[in-house]
C-alpha cells in the first residue's frame, strides 16, 4: 500500500473517531448536516461503522478487560499536541481499541448485515446512541429500542418508551421504526415516537416529512390506514388503528425532556402527573378529582420530581404527602384560582 493510500485510511479513520466522539455529546444542525455529507462516502461509511462497534464494544467491557483497554488507549496516545487535542485524540482510542478486540469487531463486520443490538434506560435515565447507519437517537426514560436493520434496510424496534430520532438522510434506504401495529417510514429527519404503556402511539416532527402506516389491531393488514407529516405537526393513535388526530404542535417543547424538562399549556395535572410518574420509582396518586382537574402550565424539571411536586405544591391548590413510599396529591381550595408555573 502507497504511502499517501496509509495515509488517508489513517485520516479517514481519525475522522471517523472524531465524529463518534461529537456525536456522542450532541450534534448542531450544521454539523449534522456536514456528517451526512461526509458519511454519505461509501469508505467513510464503512470506516465510521467500523469505529462505532470497536467504541461502543470496548466502553461495555467489564473488570479486568475494560482495566486493559483503557491502559493500552492512554498508553497510545500521541505525542503530537495537535493530534492529543479535543476529540480527534479519539483517533488514538480506536487504534487502541481496534488491537484488543480485533476479533469481535472484525467478526461482526465480516457478516453480511449488522447484528442486532438492544439499547435500554432506565427510570430517569436519558441517553444518546448511535446507530451502525450514523443515526442518532436519544432514549428517554424507561425505553427500549433494538436495532434490527442492515446495510441495505435500516429498522429499528421501538418497544416501549419514547425516543427522538436524527436520521441520517439517504434516498436509497428508507429508515423504518417497527411498533407492535404500526411504523413510521422517514428518509432523513428529526422526530419524536412515544409508544405508551397502553398501546397509544404519539409521533411529533420537528422537521423533514415523516410516512406513519396503521394496521387493524389483530388483522395483519399492512396498511389499515396512512398519514403523512410535516415539521411541528403531530399525531395520536391507538393500538385498534384509530387514528385520533393530526394537529399542529409546536414540536421543540415535545423533546423539552432531552434538557431534563416537560413543558405543559394550560393541561389538566393528571396529564402532567402521568408524564411525572415516568420519571420516578415512587408511585404519585391523586387523591381528589378536583386536583386531578386544576389546570397547570409552565416549565418542569424532570431530573428531581419531589422538588417538582412541592413546587406544585405551592403554585397549585394541591397538597403533597409522602406515605409508605406513595406520593399522594389532595385538594386544597383556593380563592386565588389556579395559576401557572413559570421555570
């Protein structure tokens, strides 16, 4: 191999670092857009695929495995100061990496297609991801996704919970999102999908244009029925393919929780309760249909929901008693009437 053929594998392959590295804390739109374009090459594809399973691979390794990685990463680190800055030092990861798991990594890239792999959070956990086509999705909280495409169909499984989607743009190959009667098609967007623990599905688009196909619960059918949305538009719809409404929505206050907030406008604090509950183990009972009524709006913090119940506490006619590990919400009039939180 020529000199100059090393040395762009070499570049190629500390680019395709870099990227896992920016991708991993959170792309701008003008960086994603200049991903897609530079992982629309077929050798940077490969050489990004490559990086994401010996990266991903080696951070899940355990005890003395995990020890010898990341003795043999800083062991490898370059000396020159413009390589060991910011995220292109990630270059020297992956060689590292690439050495002591050569043989899972290039195993897994010798098969035909990708193998599956699940990713989970749990209770109050959110997380990003990337998937072996470069997509990247954020995992709300209680949520399982398992990757079950290839090179040539990229689909996922969404499972249960909610998660956010950055598709990676390519005509050729459709990325699908498989729910338990239902999919939603994209060519490259932006996107929420919160499949509920009844069934209920709510998709919301941020932008680009998303292809949502129903089948009748039991039937088989393919496509019972099909809708089509564009940028801050929103659908719900049920298990039994009832399509419940297409309506406008201003979609960056859906993915609020990927800051560790909920947004309301004026809904009822059982709809808010009900997104609450995801994000703790302490079971939140209203006692008193007349708190589960009052109207709240405002900004939310997930990330410490007690402090987030006394607050409403105070701004709301409701009360908040902790008892034998339930949160229990009463009624407590006020002449003032409801008001709204602010953040």
């Amino acid at each position: 191999m020529s000199f100059w053929k090393r040395f762009e594998r070499r570049r190629t392959r500390t680019l395709a670092a870099a990227w896992h590295t920016r991708i991993g804390r959170g792309l701008t739109d003008a960086e994603r857009r200049r991903f897609e374009l530079w992982i629309n090459r077929p050798d940077n594809a490969r050489e990004f695929r490559a990086q994401r399973a010996v990266l991903d691979g080696a951070s899940e390794l355990y005890g003395p495995h995990r020890a010898a990685v990341l003795n043999s990463i800083a062991q490898t680190q370059p000396a020159s100061p413009w390589f060991a800055s910011g995220s292109v030092w990630a270059s020297g990861v992956a060689a590292a990496a690439v050495i002591l798991t050569l043989a899972v990594a290039w195993s897994a890239l010798r098969s035909e297609g990708y193998l599956s792999r699940t990713y989970q959070t749990a209770t109050g956990q959110i997380r990003n991801v990337v998937l072996p086509d470069g997509s990247v999705v954020g995992l709300n909280t209680q949520t399982e996704l398992e990757w079950v495409g290839s090179p040539r169909n990229r689909r996922v499984r969404l499972i249960r919970g909610e998660a956010y989607f950055e598709v990676v743009h390519d005509p050729s190959r459709p990325f699908r999102i498989l729910l338990a009667h239902s999919q939603v098609q994209v060519l490259g967007t932006r996107f929420d999908v919160y499949q509920m623990a009844d069934g209920d599905v709510r998709v919301s688009v941020i932008s680009g244009t998303v292809g949502i196909e129903g089948m009748e619960y039991g039937s088989g059918s393919p496509a019972a029925w099909s809708r089509r949305l564009t940028s801050n538009q929103q659908i719900e719809y049920s298990p039994e393919g009832l399509v419940a409404y297409v309506h406008s929505v201003a979609a960056p206050k859906v993915i609020r929780w990927r800051q560790g907030m909920l947004e309301t406008q004026g809904e009822p604090l059982s709809a808010l309760v009900s997104d609450l509950s995801r994000y703790t183990t302490e079971r939140i009972v209203i006692a008193d249909p007349r708190a589960a009524a009052e109207k709240v709006g405002g900004a939310f913090s997930i990330r410490n929901v007690n402090d987030t119940l006394d607050r409403l506490s105070r701004i709301a006619p409701v009360t908040v008693t902790h008892e034998d590990g339930e949160v229990v919400l009463g009624y407590r009039p006020d002449p003032a009437g409801p008001r709204s939180a602010t953040r």
